[in-house]
C-alpha cells in the first residue's frame, strides 16, 4: 500500500512540475493599451501634449551659494587595497583612502556634494576654450569630483612615471594616458548623474565626473560650500543634488526643505533676483540620507 | 486458461494443514507492523519491497525516455507538462537538459530497475523457495540489501534538483568530461550524487550475491542437487559469482572518480586539460583508464541484466509447453560460458576509443566467441518449444517474445562485433536498437513473463488474463515499432545521444520515423497504465490461487500461496529435475520434484490396469 | 483499506495523463527588473515599460520594427518565433534553434545554458559588442557582426555558425539587432522616469515625439551610422623587415606608453592584472556593494529613535533593498572578473587578422577594461605590436622555458 | 476461441520475421540506409556490413519461422496427445554448437584485413592537417608552405574541412577538452578524439562533394553543435583554395565585401 501513496505522491510533483527558477515576476504588458500606443506611433501625425517650455524667462543674471554639511560623525575612511605599482602608489607607505565621504573635522562641511541646473532658458557664456586639468598622480585621481562644461577641451593629465588609463563610463572615452603626458578630451554628451571614471590598470582608482551643456554645475569645497555663478534670473530653476555615498535615486542627496520644494529625487527649485546672491545657507545632510 | 488457472493441488495431504504461521510473542501493532512490513528479514518481503520500489522506478525511467523521444522527434518543440518548466525559454528544453534526460534515463533503467528486479525482487522472492529453503542465508543482510537501495533512490531523485541539474555525462559517464566541473552543467553536484548511488546500489548487490551464493551452495533441500536446480536457480547462481566479481572494479573506479572530482587526483585526466576556460587540471591520467575499468564491470553487468531473465524464462517455457527442458546441461553450461567469457570481452565497447587497434582484434575474436553459447540457448529454447504442448498464457506469450526478440537482440550483437563495421555504427543508434533489444525486449519481457508467472505465489490471486494478453500485445507491438525501426535509423549513421540531428544533411531526412518512432513510445509507456492497473487490482481482488495454478514442477508450487513466514509445511524432499513434464504412462502431465517414487510407481500401475 | 488504495492508483494514473494536457504560456519577452528595480519603478511604471516595449517591439513569436528602426520585418519573421519549417521547408525560429538557450530569449544573455559558461554569452540589451571595425563607442556594422556568427569567437562558448546559409546568418544579425534597439530602448524608457519633472506624476508621455523621436530615433541612429564610422587602417609600414618591426613592438609592449605589461603582464600570459571587471560585471559588482553596504547599516541602525515618517522612509529603503538583491539573483549573473588575454595561446577572439588586432588595440574594445591606443600610440607603432603579439605564440624564450611554444604547438 | 487464440498468437510471431525483413528491405527506397560511400575502404566495410545481414538474415528468418511453425502446430487446443517427453539430444547440441562456432570464426578471421587498413597500417607520410575537437567545435590546423604544423605560416580554420580527392590524407586528431568522437558518415571514418593523445587517422576520398562531419562522442551539452564539413576538391582547387584562405586570414585590410556590406549597411 505504502508503495502506492509514494506513487501518488511522486507522479503529483512530476505533473505539477512548474514551478521554475525563482525570479521575481515581472509585470507583463497591458495588450489593449500596446495597441492603442502603436496606433500613435505609426501615425505619422504629431499628436500635441509636449510639455510646453518654461514660460517665464527674466533678464539678468544672478548666483547661487550654499553650504552643505554633514550631521553625524563619518567613520574612519578605509585604506583601499593597492597591490601594483607600489613603488609609486604607495611611496614610502603611504595609504590612498577611500574618499567617498570627506568631511571638514572643523566645521562638518560636506565636499564633493554635485549641485547642477536640470534646465535653464538662457545661458550667458558660451564654453570656454581653456583646457580644464584632470590629473592623476600616485595613482589618485586629483579630483574625487570632476566637473565640466560639454565641449570644453579637458586635458586628463597623468603626473605619474608610470603609465595609466582612463576610462569614462558611459562615454567614448577610454584612452592610455602615458607616463608624464595627456590625452586631450572634448566632453561630447551632458552625463545626467555623474559618472564613474577609472583606471583598469590600477581598478582601486576611482573618480567621478558630471558634464552639462550649460555648465552650470559646482561640486562642493572641502567645507562643503559651493557656488554657481551667471545663472539666468527671473525664471525659476530647477536644481538636482548628488552625493556619491547618498541613499537616494541613482546618488540623489533627498533633504526636508519644504521651502526649496525639495523632493525625494534630490531636486529643489528657487528663482533668482538679477544680479544678486541668494545663499542657501547651510544645507545639512542627515547621516541616515548617506548610504554604505 | 481457465483450467489453467484454476488451482489443482499437487499434495492431497498438504491442503489439510494449515498455512504454517511461526508463532511470534505479541507486540505493539505498530512495531509489529514495521517488523513484518518495512524493516522485514524474510525474503519474501524484502522481495517485493523490491519488485514495489523498481516498478516505480521503471514508470520514472519509462517517463523521461518519453521526454527524450519527444526532443528527438520534435526538437526545440514545445514539450507537454514539462513545457512549464521552461516557460522562460519558450517552452522548448535545453540542450543540457536533454542530455540530462537521456543520462538519467539509462541510469535509472540500469541500476534502479533491471538489475534490482532481476537479483533483486525475483532473487529474494525466488531462491529459497525454489530451493526448499525456509529463507535466505543471512536474513539481515538481506534486509540491508534493500535499505542500501534507499540511497542510491535518494541520492538519484535528488540529483534532480540540485544546480545544474543531474547528471548529464551518459550512463557511461567519460571522463574528463565526468571529472571536470567545468565540461558541463549536471557535472557539479548532479555527477557526484551520480557517483555516490552508483555505489550505493553496489553495496546492495554486493550483500545481494553473497547471500544468493551461500544461500544456493548451503540451504538446498534435501536430495536437492546441483544439477536438480531451476535454470531460474542456475541464472541467479552464476549472476551472483558475476557481481560478486566484476562489482569491486566499478566501486574502485567510481571512488577514483570521486577523488579525481573532489580531491583533484588525476587519474583519468591528462595534464593540463583546460576545458571551458576553467582550471586546468594537474597530474597525466589517462580517460581510457576509466573505460577499461568501467566496461570490466559494465560489460558483465550487461549479463547479470539478462541472465536471469533466461533463466525464468527457461522454466515458464517448459511450464507452458508442458515438455522437459531441451538440454538441461547444455544450458547450465552456456549460463557458465557467458559469465566466463563475459569477463575478456569488455574492450568491445571501445573499438574506437583509441586503444590499441591490435588490442581491438583479440576483442572481436572474445567477441564473436560469446555469441556462441547465446545461440545453444536460443536452440535449446527452440527444442523446448518444439513438440509440446503450448499454452498460450499471458506469461507463455512474454516468454516466447523473449525468445523472439532476444534473436533480434542476439544477432544484431554481431555487427558490433565486427570491427570494420563497428567503425560506420558505433554509437549510432543501431547500438540503441542492439541493447534495447537485449534489455527491454528481453529483460523486461522475461521480468513480465516472470510478474505474470509467480503473482500467485506472491500475492495468493492470479492476475486478469483477458487484460493481460492486452497488455502483452500492445506491449509487443509497441515496442517493436520504436525499437526495430532504430536498426535502420543506425544504417544511415544516425548518431545517439544528439539534441537535434537534423541539422545534418545527411540524418535530415530522418525525422518522420523518429516521429513515428516517438508515438509507439508513448503507446508503449501507455499501455503500462493496463499493467498497473491490473497488477493493483488482481493484487486485491483477482481470482484466488490454489498453491499450484500452473501444474509446475518446482518447489516453491508445494508452499502455500503465498507462503507463510518460514515458506514451507512441510520439509520438502527432492527426487527429480525440475521439467518432468507429460512422462508417459502418467495421466497427471507433470511430476513435481517433491513427488516421492512411490506416487510414480503406483500411478503407473493404476495405468497398466 | 483495499478500496482505497486502488482509488488512490487511479489517481495517480489519473494525474500523470492529466499532465499531459498542460500547455505552455507563449513565449514573451522579459523585463530588464535589474535596471527596473534600480530607477526603483513602480508596478504601473514597469507596466506602462512592458506595455510601451510590446507597442513598439512586439513579441517573440511576431516582431515588429518600426520604420525608424531601420530594421527588416522579412528577415525578423525568419529569425524569431518557435522552432518550426514552413510549407517550402524554410526554417524559422532561427534564434531558439541556434541562440536562445545561451543568449535567452530576450537577449539578455540569462538563457538556461548561460551561467554556466567561461565567458557569458553576450547580454545584448546595453548594446555594447567588443568586436568590431568601428570606433570604441560606436555600433558594430552589419559585416562585424556576420564576421562573428560566420567565425565564432575562439576561445569563448560562441560557435562558428559558418555552415548556416547566408540569408539565414543575416536574418540573424538582424535579429541581433532588433533585440539589441530593443534593449537599448528599454533601458533609455526606464531611466526615463527619473529625468521626468514631477508634475508628471511618473507617467511617460506614449506620444510619437517622446517614444519614437526622443527615444528610439536616436539609438537606431548609431545603428545606422555604424558603416560610416568604420576605422580607417594604415597600411602595414612596407619599409620596415618583420624582425624589426617585432623588436620595435617588443619595445612598445613593454615601454610606458602602450603600457600592455601592466595587464598581459611581463610574460604576456594576461597575468598582470588579475581583479577587473567588465562593464556588465561591473555594474552588478556595485549594485551588490551598495545592497550589502545598505543592508548592513540598516541593521545596525534602529527606528526607535526616528520620527514617524523617517522610520517608514526607512522601512522603504530597506524593503527596497531587499527586493533589489532579490532581483538581482534571479535576474543577473554572478558577477566574474575578466582576466586580461594570454597572448601566448594564440587564440584570437576578436580574429587572427593583422587587421582585427590593429582594430582591438587602435579603438581598445569596448565593454571590456583594454583601453584605446589611438592617439597615444601613433598607427605604425600599432601595426609594429601588432606584429610582436603575433610573433609571441612562437617566441622560444628562455626566461618561459623551451617548451613554451609548445603551447601554440598544442592549444592554439 | 481458444483455437483461435493459439492461431493468432503464432501469427503475432510470425509477423516478426515478415515485417522485420520488410522493413530492412524497403528502408533503402526511402534513403534510409547507409550513406553514399565516398571512401576507397569504405566499400569493403559495406561489404562486411551486407554480408553479416545476408548471415544474421537467414538465421533471423530461420529461427523465427521456426518458433512460429512450432507455436502453430504444437498449440496445445489443436495438438493431440502428450507432448514428447525429450530432455535433449547430444548430437543437435553438437551439431549447432561446431555450426556457429566455425562461422563466427570465420566471420573474425575474415574481416581483420579490413580493419588493419584502416586503423593499423597507416602510411607514412606527415599530416595532411591537424583536426582538434574542442566544445564545441572542429579546429582545423593546416601545415603552410613549410608543410610544418606549429609554424607561423599555419592556417588556422573552424568546422570547415577542405581535404583533395584521389590521395591519402592523415588527420592528426587531437581533443582541447573532452572526449570527441570525429564522424564521417560518407567516408566510413570514425575515431575518437581522446585529450593528451594524438591519434593519426587516414582515408583516401574517391569522389568529390560535401559531406557532414559529426560528433559520435557525447562531449557535454552542446554535442549536437559540433557540426562540421568535408569539402573533397581536386588537388588544384584545394591548393587554389588553401592559398585564398591563407591570404585571407593575413589580411591587414578589411576584405571588400565587408566594406561594401557596411556600405550597403
């Protein structure tokens, strides 16, 4: 008898064999709607519902500072594991450290926080024709942050004696940088978020770079403050916050300020007078917002 | 059938007694239960424990060589009920998975069903009573036998759903891809439970065969002798010194195979073997290495699966054909040949492995030779059959297709055989056909014809006859439209275990049989639903069997149906061979070999008057 | 106790033929939940994807290209669907016969086989391919991607589909394509959401201008454009002997300008740099570093001390990150380090052409930490390390041992 | 009916023999049968093959007709009387023990010649190119101008075999990885490609055309993959051919097709 329920029972799971590997499901596409979509798209008719352009647009030009600090102690920043080229990336004993969350001992100031305008009507400068420096020396890339204006000339420069390659995610750009010498670079596309830069021969270096068209972007000082010039008055514009370490969307540093409109997406909006400086004071990140 | 069927008892004396019940002191029921049930040492039991457990292991095995069939037939096809597992890939299975079906497939069959069911269910249930002995010689043993199979059933099951699936290395398993993690997904931990049934199931014939051995050579009844024994007995007998010899080769190689897996020793794969980008392996061994000592066991082992099965079949045939058997000798002696030679052919399994091509040429000629003492009994069985006086009953008729088939499976050994054309078919499916042959059709209709046999015996009912022939012709049918068509499919060079060949032009063209093929297959595992159901119902209500329903002459036909623990009532006294079938001056057509001299003279002198 | 085990056989025999009438979903295209789940969509917004993707792309069984695309439905219909011949014994199905168990069904390199195998097969779906005659950041053109299904890549899992007729490999490498836009698209529409203000409550627009003009035009563009971006080679300097040129490429691999020492290392066995990712493995490094490094501060932190709504903001974030790993391993290999190539094997995935080599140092190959040389290293000097890496599996070098060669001798 | 249960069963079992030879004899109508032979040895392995069917055929046809002839006349409904009481005769065992014995004898003797052509006497000469079996795929590795394997002029190809008709050819066979078994059905070749052996394998091609190579030794999950093919050409086509292959493969431009591809593209 026993043979027979074990018989039963094996054919039951042999019949209901459909379980399959355990992925999570993911939401199959509504077939109506699908079809209704396509009908748009082979349409060649331009259907209206664009978002219209922002419609106020002032005169004159105004700034943008601010401070960011850090609310809570950091912990000890981790020395990353170098095991080539010692004789240079760690002369004499030296350690690099992780620099992904600096703050000022003395007044808690947050650096390397990205502030960028997400859309502005007007835009005073064209880009400047001055190569911007982006070096690399005991296999550390100068910059944590590195901002530029899309076409900008950037020399990314190598001061060490030996050979080094940067690699741009998401870019065309992944170049052997000789020893002593530069690549020149044209930032052709703006990144949205910052982007990650590394080295592949020497994987711990770590850097992150931010293009914009309009160039409207600073990355905070070692005190955290930070300022953006010629910004177009008269038109409110919208600001997105990053922070490499930030537990937000894709690096958004989220804060409560209800007043700047502030949301989760680390975006906040304010409209500037002509020619005047609006300080947004100090901008304290809490330590629960920082992720890992 | 039904004066066959109905009971006539041999012993006008035994019906009086009563079924002989030892006396046991009472006990929990439940311990009683598991006692008498589970964890029983009489042979009998532990016999059906095994014909339980094997069944179910042949409708699983039956199950995934559908899932091959239709990959073949069909490939890349949406598979029925499986398709659900794969509903990610579009409903059509993976190569590996494939590969997979056909490994477990083969190895299920083999060391999950025929060879358990053979040594296993019919050894235990067979032996002591055909011999007059009241059980086997180590009770406990035997019941070890039995629960080391639990193992190998888990550790095999469980290969399924373990990362990267069971194992997909072939029944043969070849190293380095065997070895080698990294050769195939199934080659993880799927290969190593593989290894680790593997044997488990050795360690149960090994406890198996001594038992059989001691058993046969000690416990026989009196005036039993050697040469009184069923061929059922003789087939057990020489299959036990097989596995009692061949088995420690394979045990040994598997645990190099272990090692070589876990431990990275080297003894089947040369140095510096990288596959898939993987580790290259260390240490120069040798892959032929493994197929030698595999086939050393392998190859015996192809015998131990249908020896056997000969021999029952020997003893339904004269039972049926109510005739002695033709050459009781020349038989035993064939049954010794086979195992003989059985042990110096092994190399004709790896003709173009890259052994020695000279090497090659010893084994065709050992080859050729072990064809022999196969047709003497073929003739033999011939000789038995003719002149007699057949009765056409459902086990007759699995027996005489044993017969039937096993020339087919016989003779199409020979091309094998013959180097030159090994050369164009080895490993087509014309190999396919040969051991499908020999082992399904052979084996599994003789393990039918042997169910069909001793279900009295087993069980006190016999089975529907009506529902039995049914089972026996579609059976037939079936298997010979899947099977014999694989004969030609060889010719053209069809290569076996291909996930898809039509991508070839030359097998291109193949498809439609391979459909045609596939659809007896599915016929042929349908019609087991018959079988089943009809085993389980005749279990419980078939017609009530008398000790002896079919007039045989061997002793387990003196035992109650189904004998009590303990077997017989009375001591059972041997006087003659086991196929005294319609000597002449009898009116009884059989005399049993417990029959006593006396019973034959006055039986003739009532006939002189 | 009879009856009732005969009833139960039935049913066992009942449930087994039963079996056989299960049918299998049609087949359908995967979301990529990876990317969903990091632009953190919600269940309407990776519907709204599903829905947008089905518009423009179709299924599996019936593709469908819009005309920006580029694409050639014909060639699509021979390649996609199941596994069948039609009535003039035309196969169909091309891609699940021959790709889809590595390549999966959607293009994104999870099919059944693909764990499994040393390296990954392709992911398709950020529409990075490492070998071709085109700029670093550029798409292949058609020719490179027949190159590689007529060749196979040595040394990899990826076989030569050379004996495939040619409208067959083509009506492959278009599919390759159309999965590849798709995928592309795919990502752009996820990553969408977060560019969206917020008064767009996180619906995208489904208008022509969004989807086909913003989105999709701009991606069919590069695939387009490819031809005309192809690398213009240099002839090999004529001038120069082979031994020279070999000593000048020596020079050039081992000096710090080139710089290849630093990662095919000083024997050029690709031992120099041994913990590198590709950018598809490097993406899922991160992606587990900030889940584990998120999961770990949660638990240290506790929401006893939060106001209400920081203690549910963390809850969400936690819940998030939970999903997020979850997401993760059903849908993403576990990530493997590339080790840089052992030049002395002679296995060449990109080619053995002069050519190929001189396309993989010039432009570096994308995807894959090699960067370029152009620029840096003038074009005579690539064709001269060119003709050292072709000369190294032949090198007899004493420092390597005599029976070096032996490994061009017996692995190539 | 229970006569009639006897006459259709030995009727079922003469049903065996007929449609098993029916079978065998209508398979080659429908092309399912041996492959066109292209080798000069292959005809005898054929021969070999033909002959041990004609032997097995007459003993299948012999012993099956016999069984049924028995089932039909010895039916126990039509039979009168006992069945004959006979344990067996000495000289039938004699007899059909010698019969077989000498045959298969015969048999073994007869067909070693063959087999030593083609696996034993092996010409001397160097390998005309060098196949190695990888998963999953066929590496071809022609000798250059040098006639030397593992030399910088070798040619290096992928599953696609070009060999000349009318000579010997020696393939050193070799495995990167796994067992492999090199096939080719219209040659009557096979040879299993075993890792650290190098196992030389001859043939003489008699016709020209393209045949299949096929993989005979399961080698993991893509088994079925490893198709290849023969291409048998005049000694001049295959010189012509080698040379174009070798200039490809050192091209230090892009080929025109490809560039007209993009193009087009």
């Amino acid at each position: 008898m026993k043979q027979v329920f074990a018989a039963t029972i094996v054919c039951g799971v042999l019949s209901c064999v459909g379980c399959g590997p355990t992925r999570v499901v993911a939401p199959g596409a509504d077939a109506e709607a699908a079809d209704r979509v396509r009908a748009t798209l082979v349409s060649a008719s331009t259907s209206s519902g664009t978002e219209q352009e922002a419609a106020a647009t002032g005169t004159g030009w105004g700034t943008l500072k601010g401070r960011f600090t850090f609310a809570g102690t950091p912990s000890q920043p981790k020395a990353l594991v170098v095991d080539k080229d010692t004789e240079v990336c760690s002369m004499g004993g030296m350690k690099l450290l992780d620099r992904s969350l600096l703050v000022d001992p003395s007044n808690k100031g947050l650096a390397n926080v990205v502030v960028f305008a997400r859309k502005t009507s007007r835009v005073k400068t064209a880009a400047a024709e001055t190569p911007l420096v982006f070096d690399q020396k005991n296999c550390e890339f100068l910059l944590p942050v590195f901002a530029a204006r899309v076409g900008q000339p950037v020399d990314v420069h190598n001061s060490d004696p030996i050979g080094h390659n940067t690699n741009i995610a998401g870019s065309s750009f992944n170049q052997l940088v000789p020893a002593g010498q530069g690549t020149a670079y044209k930032p052709d596309a703006e990144t949205g978020m910052p982007t990650m830069v590394t080295c592949n021969i020497h994987p711990w270096m770590k850097a992150y770079a931010v293009f914009r068209k309009d160039g409207y972007v600073a990355v905070s000082a070692a005190d955290g403050s930070f300022t953006i010039s010629d910004l177009p008055a008269g038109e409110t514009i919208e600001f997105q916050v990053w922070h490499e370490r930030s537990g937000g969307p894709n690096g958004a540093v989220g804060l409560e300020k209800p007043e700047l409109k502030w949301t989760p997406k680390g975006r906040f909006q304010v409209t500037l007078e002509p020619d005047a400086v609006k300080d947004l004071g100090t901008l304290e990140i809490p330590a629960a917002s920082i992720g890992s | 059938m039904s004066t066959v069927a109905a009971s006539t008892l041999s012993h006008g004396t035994a019906t009086s007694l009563p079924p002989a019940r030892k006396s046991r002191r009472r006990r929990r029921p439940v311990a009683e239960f598991l006692s008498t049930y589970v964890f029983s040492k009489d042979h009998k039991v532990i016999g059906l424990q095994f014909l339980f457990s094997t069944l179910l292991w042949f409708l699983i095995g039956g199950l995934l060589a559908l899932a091959v069939r239709w990959q073949i037939a069909w490939p890349w096809s949406d598979v029925p009920v499986l398709g659900k597992l794969f509903a990610q890939q579009g409903g059509q299975m993976a190569p590996e998975f494939y590969t997979m079906l056909f490994t477990m497939h083969a190895s299920v069959m083999i060391f999950l069903v025929i060879i358990p069911i053979l040594a296993g269910a019919f050894g235990n249930f067979l032996i002591p009573l055909m011999i007059g002995a009241d059980d086997m010689a180590f009770p406990t043993l035997n019941m070890l036998s039995y629960w080391f199979m639990w193992p190998a059933f888990f550790f095999f099951g469980g290969s399924f759903f373990v990362e990267g699936g069971a194992a997909s290395g072939g029944w043969t398993s070849y190293p380095p891809l065997s070895t080698n993690m990294n050769s195939s997904p199934g080659m993880g931990m799927g290969q190593t439970l593989w290894l680790l049934g593997l044997t488990m199931v050795g360690v149960s014939s090994m406890l198996g065969s001594v038992n059989y051995m001691t058993t046969i050579i000690l416990m026989r009844a009196p005036g039993m002798t050697m040469f009184r024994l069923p061929m059922t007995i003789w087939a057990m007998f020489i299959t036990a010194i097989l596995q009692a010899f061949a088995l420690p080769v394979l045990t040994a190689a598997g645990f190099m195979q272990i090692t070589d897996r876990m431990l990275g020793t080297g003894f089947f794969s040369p140095e510096g073997n990288v596959v898939n980008n993987g580790i290259a392996s260390t240490g120069g061994g040798q892959p032929l290495l493994w197929q030698h000592l595999f086939w050393f066991y392998s190859h015996p082992a192809v015998y131990i699966m249908i020896l056997p099965a000969m021999g029952m079949v020997s003893d339904i045939l004269t039972t049926f054909a109510r005739k002695p058997l033709f050459g009781y000798r020349p038989m035993v002696y064939s049954i010794a040949g086979i195992a003989g030679l059985g042990f110096i052919v092994w190399g004709h399994h790896m003709f173009m492995s890259g052994m020695n091509p000279a090497l090659g040429i010893t084994f065709m000629v050992s080859t050729m030779m072990i064809a022999l003492p196969s047709a003497v009994k073929t003739f033999n069985w011939l000789g038995t059959v003719w002149g007699g006086r057949i009765q056409f009953t459902t086990s007759m008729l699995f027996a005489l297709s044993f017969v039937s088939m096993f020339i087919i499976g016989g003779l199409s050994g020979i091309f094998m055989a013959a180097t030159p054309v090994d050369i164009f078919i080895h490993d087509t499916y014309f190999i396919v056909a040969h051991f499908h042959y020999v082992l399904f059709a052979g084996t599994a209709m003789g393990v039918w014809a042997a169910i069909y046999f001793w279900f009295p015996k087993m069980f006190g009912r016999t089975m529907n006859e009506f529902w039995g022939k049914v089972h026996f012709f579609l059976t037939f049918i079936f298997l010979n439209g899947t099977f014999f068509t694989m004969h030609i499919l060889g010719a053209v060079g069809f290569p076996r275990r291909l996930a898809d060949a039509y991508h070839y032009e030359t097998f291109h063209h193949l498809q439609p049989l391979n459909a045609f093929m596939t659809y007896c297959a599915i016929g042929m595992v349908a019609t087991q639903v018959i079988f089943a159901a009809n085993f389980f119902w005749s279990m419980f209500f078939g017609p009530i069997a008398g000790r002896n329903p079919w007039n045989s002459n061997t002793l387990e036909w003196t035992a109650p149906s189904p004998p009590g623990h303990g077997n017989f009532d009375f001591q059972p006294v041997v006087y003659r061979g086991p196929y005294e079938y319609s000597v002449p001056g009898m009116e009884k057509d059989h005399l049993m070999q417990t029959d006593p001299p006396n019973a034959l003279a006055s039986a003739a002198a009532a006939h002189a008057h | 106790m009879n009856r009732f085990s005969h009833v139960a056989f039935l049913l066992a025999a009942g449930c087994l033929l039963s079996a056989g009438c299960g049918r299998t979903p049609p087949a359908s295209y995967r979301l990529n939940m990876v990317e969903a789940t990091k632009q953190r969509l919600t269940t309407e917004q990776e519907r709204q994807v599903a829905t947008v993707l089905l518009a423009m792309f179709g299924t599996p069984d019936e593709p469908v290209a819009l005309p920006e695309t580029g694409l050639d439905e014909a060639k699509l219909r021979l390649a996609s669907g199941p596994v069948r011949s039609d009535i003039v014994g035309r196969k169909n199905g091309l891609y699940r016969e021959h790709c889809a168990h590595c390549h999966g069904v959607t293009g994104d390199g999870m099919g059944p086989t693909a764990a499994f195998l040393k390296p990954y097969p392709r992911d398709y779906r950020p529409g990075v391919f490492k070998f071709k005659s085109t700029e670093r950041a550029d798409k292949p053109t058609h020719a490179d991607l027949l190159r590689i299904l007529r060749n196979g890549i040595a040394g990899t899992s990826m076989p030569s589909f050379a004996l495939l007729s040619e409208p067959q490999i083509d009506a492959l490498v278009e599919y390759v394509k159309y999965l590849s836009i798709r995928g592309e698209t795919e990502l752009s529409l996820m990553r969408a959401y977060f560019e969206l203000d917020d008064d767009a409550n996180g619906i995208l627009p489904e208008t022509r201008e969004f989807l086909v003009d913003e989105t999709l035009t701009p991606i069919a563009e590069k695939w387009k454009s490819a031809a005309a971006a192809q690398i213009v080679v240099p002839d090999m300097p004529a001038d120069i002997d082979l031994a020279e040129s070999i000593a000048k490429g020596k020079e050039l691999f081992y000096g710090d300008k080139a710089n290849c020492v630093k990662c095919h290392g000083v024997t050029g066995l690709g031992d120099g740099q041994a913990n590198d990712y590709d950018d598809w493995s490097k993406a899922i490094v991160e992606i587990n570093k900030e889940i584990e490094g998120g999961l770990a501060k949660a638990g240290k932190t506790s929401t006893s001390g939060m106001s209400a709504e920081d203690a549910a903001e963390h809850r969400k974030q936690v819940a998030w990150l939970g999903r997020f790993s979850q997401v993760v391993d059903g849908d993403a290999l576990v990530p493997r380090t590339i080790p840089p190539r052992n030049l002395r094997l002679g296995v060449y995935r990109g080619g053995r052409r002069p050519l190929d080599l001189y396309y993989r140092i010039h432009a570096g190959i994308n995807g894959a930490p090699m960067p370029a040389a152009k620029g840096t290293v003038p074009p005579e000097d690539i064709w001269h390390i060119v003709n050292y890496i072709r000369s190294l599996p032949y090198e007899f070098d004493g420092e390597l041992g005599a029976d070096r060669p032996m490994v061009a001798r017996d692995r190539f | 009916m229970r006569r009639l249960g006897g006459i259709f069963w030995s009727l079922i079992f003469l049903a065996v023999p007929i449609l098993g030879v029916a079978t065998f004899a209508v398979a080659p109508s429908y092309n399912i049968w041996l492959p066109k032979d292209v080798s000069e040895h292959g005809s005898s392995i054929d021969g070999l093959f033909y002959f041990i069917l004609a032997l097995t055929g007459v003993v299948f046809i012999a012993t099956e007709g016999l069984l049924f002839w028995f089932l039909w006349k010895y039916d126990a409904a039509k039979a009168k009387g006992p069945a004959t009481y006979i344990h067996g005769s000495h000289t039938l065992e004699v007899v059909w023990t010698i019969i077989p014995a000498a045959t298969l004898l015969f048999l073994a003797i007869y067909q070693m010649n063959t087999w030593a052509d083609v696996k034993m006497r092996r010409p001397a000469m160097a390998p005309t190119v060098e196949v190695v079996a990888r998963q999953f795929e066929w590496r071809l590795r022609y000798p250059g101008r040098d006639g030397m394997l593992g030399t910088r002029d070798d040619l290096f190809l992928t599953n696609d075999l070009h060999l000349p008709v009318d000579e010997d050819v020696l393939v050193q066979l070799k495995s990167m990885d796994v067992l492999h078994s090199f096939f080719l059905p219209n040659l009557r070749i096979k040879q299993d490609a075993v890792p650290g052996m190098k196992i030389p394998v001859w043939f003489k091609a008699k016709e020209t055309g393209q045949f299949d190579i096929v993989c005979a030794e399961l080698c993991g999950w893509g088994h079925y993959k490893m198709k290849g093919r023969v291409t048998i050409e005049s000694r001049a086509d295959f010189d012509r051919w080698l040379e174009e292959t070798y200039a490809r493969q050192e091209a230090t431009q892009p080929a025109p097709e490809d560039t007209a591809a993009a193009a087009a593209d």
